[in-house]
C-alpha cells in the first residue's frame, strides 16, 4: 500500500470484516487496471524486484558494524563475544547447581547441609524460633 495511500489510511479506519473486504475490493480494482494499461514491468517503484501489487518479501540490508574514531571495531567486538569455556567435570560431578557453588565459594565455613544445621525451638503463641 505504498503506492495507493488513501487505501491504507481506509484500511486503518475499517472496524468491520465487510469494510475490510470493500478495501481489498477497491485494492484489486485499481491493480487490475494497472495491469491493463500496461504499468505491469515499465516503472518498479521502491526498487521492488516485482511490480507492487505481487507479494514479495522485504529484505532488510545488513548492519552496519560500528564505527568508533573512524575505524571498524569488528576485531574489537568479535574477542568480546567468545564463549565460556566447559565447566570441568568434577564441578559437575558434585551435583550442585552454579549458584549454589557460588554461595560455597563465598561462604566456605557456613553450615548448607539442612541436617546438620541447628534446631531451634518454636514459640507457643506465634510459631517463630525462640
């Protein structure tokens, strides 16, 4: 609907299913008549590879890579992003999640084993640890 603007701004009005299909009916007339004057291949406006009431994709161009002082950073950008190496197989072997290793790491001598940690006594009236 690049060429045919007015249809696009009905298009963007229309609240029911027989408005939609009054739109496309008016879209299909005019195209129809385009390729009868003979508009079909002459003139391909927005550089379409076809004419523009065929479907085609949009194809966007690619990124441009950064520009930093005039120069690329492609280099730069490309050691950022390496991967991680594979943890080693005895972390793995533990069992432990990485957050819990983590928290092992930070804490070596803090008690994690739920058994082993102490037992408090409960409060009769409210349920809290005494």
């Amino acid at each position: 609907l690049q060429i045919h603007q007015d249809l696009r701004e009905e298009l963007a009005k229309v609240k029911t299913l027989e408005g939609l299909a009054d739109v496309s009916a008016q879209l299909k007339r005019r195209c129809q008549e385009e390729i009868s004057d003979g508009k079909d291949g002459d003139e391909k406006e927005g550089g379409l590879p076809f004419p523009h009431w065929i479907c085609q994709p949009y194809v966007r161009p690619a990124p441009k890579p950064p520009m930093t002082n005039g120069t690329h950073q492609e280099s730069q950008v490309r050691k950022v992003c390496q991967k991680r190496a594979l943890e080693d197989s005895d972390k793995a072997a533990e069992g432990m999640s990485k957050n819990k290793q983590k928290k092992r790491s930070r804490n070596p001598n803090k008690n994690f084993c739920p058994e082993l940690k102490p037992k408090y006594l409960k409060c009769e009236q409210c349920g809290n640890p005494k």
